[in-house]
C-alpha cells in the first residue's frame, strides 16, 4: 500500500504554491496596497471634511455675533434718532407754544387799547348825543362849564 495514492499530487502542491506566490505577488499586494491608500484617501478626506465643517461652524458663529452686533448697533443709533426727533418735535411745539402766547398777549393787548379807544369814542359820541337830546328837549342850546354852547 503506496502512501501517495497518485503521484501527481507532487506537481499540483508544487503549482499551487508557486501560483500562490505569483498571485500574491502580482494581484494581492498591489490590490492591498491600493485599497490601504485608499483607506488613507478616505480618512484623510473625512479629516478634512470635518475641518471645514468645523470652520464653516465657526465663521457662521461669527457672522451671526456680527450680525448681532450690528443689529444692537443700528437699535442703539434708531433709539438716539428717535430721541433727537423726539426733542426736535418738543423744541419746535415749545416755540410755536411760545409764539402762540406772545401772539394772544399781543391780541389781547390791542383789543383791549381798541376797547379803550372805542370807549373814548362812545362817551365823547354820548356827550355829543346827550348834548343833542338836551337840546331837542328843551328846545333851545345848552351852554358848558364855560359858558359857551358846545
């Protein structure tokens, strides 16, 4: 009883491990090398990806705190505007407030020298009148205080 039932065992073992060698040689390495960097590619561009990403964060952190910032600002420069307006309107109604009572002073003041003046005038017209019932009356002159007819 042979141990080796065929010999051609030998040849086929002998081919399998020199194909082994060829193909790990010329298929497998190189095929291991490529997908290693392209494992490496992958990581490398995850890395980066995560870098912008994190800078992307970052500046839309700032932009948003300068967009803040500049809404406080213009909130600041609308609440001074509002206040100068704000006095402006005050200052400008206290004038016309002002001009207002000078001019009913003044109205007041001269309807009260045409009220005097048309006193005046009523009582020198009511002496002429009186003067002229009087002498219609007593159907003759009256003298004055100084003896002369008026």
């Amino acid at each position: 009883m042979d141990i080796f039932p065929n010999w051609t065992v030998i040849p086929i073992v002998l081919f399998l491990v020199v194909l082994t060698y060829i193909l790990n040689r010329n298929y497998f390495k190189p095929l291991g090398l490529i997908l290693d960097e392209r494992r490496r590619r992958i990581d490398g561009a995850r890395k980066e990806a995560e870098q912008i990403k994190i800078a992307s964060q970052n500046r839309m952190l700032e932009f948003e705190n300068k967009m803040r910032e500049a809404r406080r600002q213009a909130d600041l420069i609308m609440a001074e505007m509002e206040k100068k307006v704000q006095e402006e309107k005050n200052s400008l109604v206290a004038a016309k407030r002002n001009e207002t009572k000078k001019m009913l002073t003044d109205a007041k003041a001269d309807i009260k020298n045409k009220a005097e003046e048309a006193g005046q005038e009523l009582q020198s017209q009511s002496d002429h009148f009186a003067q002229m019932i009087a002498t219609q009356i007593l159907k003759r002159p009256l003298r004055g205080k100084t003896g002369q007819t008026r």
